[in-house]
C-alpha cells in the first residue's frame, strides 16, 4: 500500500495510527514532495497536513519552493484540521515577499472560522506574518485588541502567550 491510500484508510481520528504512517514513511527523500501534494488532495489533506506538521516539529526544513506551494494553495483547504496544522507549521516556514499576500488573505479568512483552535492559530500566524513583514504589525495588533475583548478564553490565553514574547 502506498502512503496516498494509508492516509486515504486513516480514521481521521487516532493519532497512534497516523504516527504509525509517519513513522514508516518520514524518513523516504520524497516524504516532504508527497506529503504536500497530497496535503493538496481533499481526500488527504487532514492526514497530510497531520503528517508535514510533524515532520516539521521533528527539526526538518522545507525549500522555499516548498514553502511557496503551501502558502499558494492555502484556499484549497476544506477540512478545520488541514487548516489547523498549517497554521500551526507557520512558524517553521519562513514567508517570502511573494507568499505574504497570499498568507495574509488566508489569515483573514481564518480569523472568522467557527472553529475557536483555528481562529487561535490565526492570531497566531498574525504574529508570525507581522514579525517577518513589518507592514502588518499594526494592524495584528488591532486584531489582537479585538480578540482580547471579544475572543474564546481559548483564543485570549493564545495570544497572552504570544504578547509574552514581547510583541
């Protein structure tokens, strides 16, 4: 079987059994290739996603090409999960120039997801985006006032950590 159809057969739900397909497969040159044109597919962007945030976490590095396939296909994304995970990946992507328009549009669109851990990871990304381009300090702040007034106590003690780091 190949990792298309194991990530295809996973539940959705058991993190033992997608951590089985990671632990099989993250070493494989072609993993971080295949992971993100399958993070593409809707059939597979739950469990893609899953797996490149961990391949993340784990110390690996994308190319900037890479990266640029993610933040171009962002409004791809159906699934809260898929989106989620590359909110939660940001911070080990770094955002060119060029992908910024297209992170921050998805960003807005985030802010307003029903979801509260995606709308956390939103801010989050905010944060991110205005560290690296200083154009969108400013206005992350402002998102950041709001959210502090009106947010999930979820989505406050999200951005408390972040204005911890000094932002």
């Amino acid at each position: 079987m190949n990792i298309e159809e194991e990530i295809a057969l996973w539940d959705g739900k058991s993190a033992a059994d997608i951590k089985v397909i990671y632990d099989a497969r993250h070493a494989d040159n072609k993993f971080s290739d295949t992971i993100i044109t399958l993070s593409l597919t809707e059939a597979c962007e739950e469990g893609a996603t899953w797996l490149l945030k961990a391949w993340l976490e784990a110390g690996n590095k994308l190319e900037q090409a890479q990266i640029a396939k993610i933040y171009g296909s962002l409004e791809q994304l159906k699934h809260w999960e898929a989106k989620l995970h590359v909110l939660q990946s940001i911070p080990f992507m770094p955002i060119a120039d060029v992908d910024s328009s297209n992170l921050y549009n998805f960003l807005r669109i985030t802010l307003t997801d029903p979801n509260k851990f995606v709308r956390a990871w939103s801010y989050n990304g905010f944060y991110e985006l205005s560290v690296q381009h200083s154009k969108y300090i400013d206005e992350t702040k402002q998102y950041f006032e709001m959210a502090l007034r009106d947010e999930a106590p979820s989505v406050k003690a999200r951005i408390r950590n972040i204005m911890k780091k000094g932002f």
